[in-house]
C-alpha cells in the first residue's frame, strides 16, 4: 500500500502561499513525472481541516450537492463550493496552479498536444469561461461507513487541466478507518496497475485527473488513470478536492 510519506513542507508560513511555495517542488515534479501522483506532506493545519468541515452543513456555502448513490458514483456525497470560495480554498487554488503549469505543459508536449495552459490561474479560469465552464469545482467529499467512490475522472467540460489536488481533512484511526485514494493507471497493452495511498488530516497528494506521458522505448506514449476511494471500515471520513478547471 502507498502512504503520504512526503515530509512536512520545509517551511511553515503562516499563508497558504508560503505553505505551497516551501513544498518540495522539485521532488513533487520528479513524482509526477515518474508516477502520476506526488504527495505534498500535512499543508493544512488540523484548525483548518475543522473550519472546512464546520461548513460542510451552511446550504449557502456551496452551489451544489450530489449524492453517489442517485448517479452509481458510490456511496457517499459531495459538495461543490459557491462563489465567493472560502479564502483558504481559494488561496490554495490560486496559489498551486502557476507551480504545476509547467508539468501540465512539459506533458502536453510530450504527448504532441497543442494544448498550453496560462501561467496563472486567472488566465486559465478566462479560458474556461470563454468554452461556457463558469462553475467553480473545489469541493468537499463526506463519506460514512460502508462509503466509497467508484473509479472515475473529474472532466467538467471541453478544457481541463490534467492535475488535481486532494487533501484529506478527517484524523486517520479516530476519525475513520480505511478511505485510502486509489489511483488506477491503464496502462497500453498491458494489465492495469493501482495503488492505495492513505492520508492523515491535512495531507495532501497531486495527482493526473485524466492521462499522463510515460516513456516507452519509441518515446512518450499516453497513460490513462482514475482515481476513487477505497470503503470506509468505520467513522466519517472528509476530504477537500481542489480541481483548476471550472464546469461548464
């Protein structure tokens, strides 16, 4: 089984934005590459995982909620924020972007797409508005014992970044039991490969939402995966998801 064995970022600011710039972005873009996945160490403190959740109940912080169960998702439900987003989510989201452009670039190259994303978030999210996704996709998953959440990929409309971020906001052992992210890569010509990584509140893992490059003996070829959630053993288990694309 995976774990977030990434370390505490290597400096603790006390704004989001130190928080992320002291990541190890270095080691983070090593994993992407070689992985698909990189985890980021605790970058929420548990006071701030709590005030996340404390919302999870306000109908007039989000714009929506679907439970898994209606739509064969899994078991379990979400809740995507509203506009104007809590200024936590909304400095991570802004904050992370311009740090994984480059990958999402250095991929889109590698796999002969000419596809660019934009530097900052801002210009992105222009993008998005002008093929119609306006709706913003951070959100907040609750999921109680028995839930889980089906292998799938979070595409919201014609544009899509290929990274996500997902931070777990629930205590591993006393708050719930199982709950591991699992990352599913398809590989070509080939049985799939899956790995489970278990994350404590406030960790995070940066992960590819749809298909990431992989180097063959003929160069780069594309790697399709999906992501779910594995069944909660006991308690409750909350996590945010920050996506960079907006919804159409």
């Amino acid at each position: 089984m995976g774990s977030s064995s990434a370390p505490t970022p290597r400096k603790t600011g006390s704004s989001i934005a130190d928080r992320v710039c002291a990541l190890d972005w270095d080691r983070i873009e090593r994993d992407l590459d070689a992985r698909g996945y990189a985890t980021t160490g605790r970058i929420l403190r548990a006071a701030e995982c709590a005030q996340l959740i404390a919302l999870y109940p306000n109908r007039d912080s989000f714009r929506s909620r679907v439970v898994m169960e209606r739509h064969s998702y899994g078991v379990g439900e979400y809740k995507y924020f509203a506009r104007p987003m809590p200024p936590l989510v909304e400095d991570l989201r802004v904050a992370m972007y311009p740090k994984l452009a480059p990958t999402a670039n250095l991929w889109a190259d590698r796999m002969r797409s000419s596809t660019s994303y934009p530097s900052t978030l801002a210009e992105f999210l222009k993008v998005c508005a002008a093929h119609g996704q306006a709706r913003p996709t951070p959100l907040i998953l609750r999921y109680e014992h028995g839930g889980y959440n089906c292998l799938h990929q979070d595409l919201y409309g014609e544009i899509a970044f290929p990274l996500q971020f997902t931070c777990a906001l629930s205590r591993r052992g006393r708050d719930f039991e199982g709950g591991e992210l699992l990352l599913v890569e398809q590989r070509p010509r080939a049985q799939s490969r899956g790995e489970a990584i278990a994350l404590d509140i406030g960790e995070g893992i940066i992960f590819a939402n749809r298909y990431r490059p992989a180097a063959g003996a003929k160069g780069f070829h594309r790697v399709n995966l999906r992501h779910g959630v594995s069944t909660i053993k006991s308690g409750v288990r909350y996590a945010m998801g920050v996506i960079f694309h907006d919804a159409a």
